[in-house]
C-alpha cells in the first residue's frame, strides 16, 4: 500500500472545493499538503489499524478520565492555520479550543491545529512524508506530537520550540503538561 500524491500546479481547490471533494468521496481518504499537493491515503492494513486503535482508545480513556478536551481518530481532517488539511492517526483538541470554535467549524473540518498528535508509522509508509507532516502541525501550533516508528524501534518526540527528540524503544512517553498525566509505554505498539 502506498500513499498517492496528485500535485494540482494549475488547479487549486478553495477550502470549500476541497471539503466537497472529499463528501463526494466518502470511500477514498484525502489529505492536502501546505503546499496545495492532495494526498490519496492507502488503508491500513491489520496490524497498523490495530496499533492506531490502541493509541487512540489510551488516549480517550485518558481523556475519560479527566474531561479535558476531545479526541479524535484518523478520519477526522483539520484544516491547520498554515495551510494545509491533515488527519493524524490520533489526535487531541483542549475543551478550552476547541469550545471556542462554532458548531458549524466543528462539524466540518475544523479550522484548528491539535494540540496533541501521534503519527505512527506503518510498514509501507516513508518516514520523510510522515515528518514533513509532523513539521505542518508543528508550523500550525502544535504543542507535542509523537511520531511512532516500529520500523526503526523509535519515536520522534515533536514539541514547540524545539529540536525534534528521538529515543528508543523501550520507552515511557509522558503526556507533559498538554497531557498531564498520560503516559504511553512503547513497544506497546
């Protein structure tokens, strides 16, 4: 499975355009680049859905706990402030954010940079996209995003204002202070 990359030079979509093309498409999974490029995204296969379903039901159970803002699962877009439309394998919004957007903004793709992302890398995926996506939140406000990578049995710890961190598995990632008290325990992954 690979990801296809459609570079539009003479065409580009209004965010609107963008947002239709992907309704009219329900079956397919788009993302768009800051540069405009529009990504056709492969499904995953057992092992990796599996993986990301973990990921996010820790990270909802976190949230269960201590009702501090929303999660969401790698179909959701966000349109992020620096361009582009991205959706991370897990993803988390502040209640204090993402209250602050109107139900309509909410209901589509939210104008709005997680806080919190994780990426994780799956057996066919090129790790540059994937930090190149990673750098895109980072430039839209992202506060911490972990890039998983079993391939390579380690994580890129992204934060803001910060050199990228990378460590090896095992490893204990704290949720900081953007998620206190989490913790994720790799290779659990």
């Amino acid at each position: 499975m690979t990801t296809v990359t459609l570079n539009l030079d003479t065409v580009e979509l209004t965010d609107e355009q963008f947002y239709r093309l992907c309704q009219m498409n329900r079956d397919w999974q788009f993302e768009r680049t800051a540069k405009g490029e529009i990504i056709i995204m492969s499904p995953v296969g057992g092992v990796s859905g599996n993986r990301e379903a973990g990921l996010i039901g820790l990270v909802w159970i976190w949230n269960q706990q201590t009702q501090l803002g929303r999660v969401f699962s790698s179909s959701t877009i966000f349109r992020l402030p620096n361009n582009g439309d991205r959706s991370p394998d897990a993803a988390w919004v502040s209640l204090e954010r993402w209250s602050a957007l109107t139900e309509e903004q909410q209901e589509k793709f939210p104008p709005i940079c997680p806080d919190f992302v994780i990426e994780l890398r799956s057996r066919t995926d090129s790790l540059r996209p994937l930090q190149e996506k990673m750098q895109e939140y980072l430039n839209s406000g992202l506060r911490l995003g972990w890039l998983i990578n079993p391939q390579d049995g380690q994580v890129e710890i992204y934060r803001a204002a910060s050199e990228v961190e990378i460590v090896q598995f095992p490893v204990s990632l704290s949720g900081e202070d953007v998620l206190p008290g989490f913790v994720l325990n790799l290779p659990m992954v």
